[in-house]
C-alpha cells in the first residue's frame, strides 16, 4: 500500500513540513560522505525557513496544552488504559517545558553565524558552493567524519524541541480518524461533508495501481480524482475503478 497525506490547513502543512526536514537531516547526519553531510547542510536552511513563522511556536505551546486538558479528562475512562494516557500526558508536558525553554527566534544561533549565512546565500546560486567560491567549506568538508557530524547535531540541536512537540500532536491527529473503505468508480469520488471539517486526510492505495490521488476539499464537499501515473504523457484521469483507505484525521 502506499499512503498519501493531504493537510487540509496551513497550521498542519507546516508540520508535516517539519517532519519530512526533520527525519531527512537526521538520516544525512547518520551518514558518512561529505555529500550527505553537504545535503544535511541543505535540509538545516530548509528547516531554519520553514520554521521562522513568528508563531510556531506559540501553536505549539496552545495545541499541546489544549491536548493535554482532552486527554486529562479521560483519567477513570475503563475503556482508556491509564500507563498509556500517563505516558502521552508526561510526552506532552516535556515537551511543553522544552519548547517554553527555547530563547529568542527559533533558528536564531544559525542567523548569528557568518559562515553558515555565507554557505546559505551562495547555496540559492547554481553550483555556488563550489571550493573556488567558498573554500572555507570546502576545508570543512575535508575533515573528518566525526568532526563534521558534532557541528551538523549542535547547529541541529537547538531546533530539536521543534520536533518533540509536533511529533506528539501529528501523532495524536493520525490516530484521531476511523478508517473508511470506498471505490472511486472510473477514477473519481465525491462525498458531502456536511459542515465537518478535517485538519489532514490520509489516503491509501495498492501500490500496483498506476495512479495518483488529488484533492480538494471543504467543509461542504470532498472531491478525490485518481490521475494516471504517467510521467511523460500529460495529466489524465485513470478511468479504472479504485479501491482506497480514507482516514478523515482531525484534533
């Protein structure tokens, strides 16, 4: 099977986002090549961009306590295992206590580094970071494995309560919807909402069907168009009934 996730606000496009940076420098860190850690470097600006919304983590701290307040009123629920609710409620409060002991912008120690701005203006210019332009990096490169990994992790580091919070709250929104099972007769689906509204719908499809799912939705109708799979030929609708899992996720 493979699964698609489409967020249906920007407050979750932007986590998931995160997420996707987040567990890509990660695996470049874990790595050994210069490449890869050259990639990770990469992925660190993506993260620093997408995570300078003044706000982020403010919704976090509100979304992480407001999930916090939910789930503590489940406490002598019998169909609610109590380790499990105390193990999440405790995830959230260090989570909480971590992103409350972020100082000043998120990403600021990167922007205060000269030579990491020099590497992320030149990175956004074609083959900019080439040695003859930047051989600074380049002698940076050329050392050694662990040295190299140690300053990825401490630039990486200060970002991390980052993603001890949305992990939780993604985590909660996966788990928060019932699996449906629907056919999309000749390639399509529609169904009236009804005035409810998903923050995140999860798609899933066999993997030998050649085609791709494509959203749009609202709190009045969800439309799902299942294209063909074709990465020459111009987009077209794949006129083939498709079995799919629809998860309708929502906090």
């Amino acid at each position: 099977m493979i699964s698609y996730e489409f967020p249906l606000n920007e407050r979750v496009r932007t986590l998931l986002r995160l997420e996707d940076l987040f567990t890509r420098i990660e695996r470049f860190i874990t790595r050994e090549d210069s490449l890869d850690h050259h990639a990770a470097l990469g992925v660190l600006f993506e993260i620093l961009e997408v995570a300078a919304r003044a706000d982020l983590k403010s919704d976090l701290l509100q979304e992480l306590e407001r999930q916090k307040k939910t789930l503590a009123a489940l406490h002598s629920n019998p169909a609610i295992s109590e380790v499990a609710l105390e193990t999440i409620l405790n995830e959230i409060d260090g989570a909480s206590t971590d992103l409350l002991a972020m100082n000043g912008k998120i990403g600021q120690h990167l922007r205060d580094n000269e030579w990491l701005m020099g590497i992320k203006q030149r990175a956004c210019i074609p083959g900019g970071v080439c040695e003859f332009d930047l051989p600074s990096y380049h002698y940076w490169q050329h050392q050694s494995i662990e040295v190299r990994r140690d300053y990825l992790q401490s630039w990486l580091n200060p970002m991390l309560p980052l993603q001890e919070g949305f992990t939780i709250i993604l985590k909660l929104l996966r788990e928060s919807g019932k699996v449906h099972h629907f056919t999309a007769s000749n390639g399509s689906f529609q169904q009236m909402q009804g005035g409810k509204v998903a923050q995140m719908l999860n798609i899933n499809i066999r993997s030998d069907l050649p085609c791709i799912p494509e959203v749009s939705a609202n709190k009045y109708a969800l439309n799902i168009r299942f294209v063909t799979a074709d990465y020459a030929a111009k987009t077209s609708l794949y006129d083939n009934d498709v079995p799919f899992d629809l998860t309708f996720c929502s906090l």
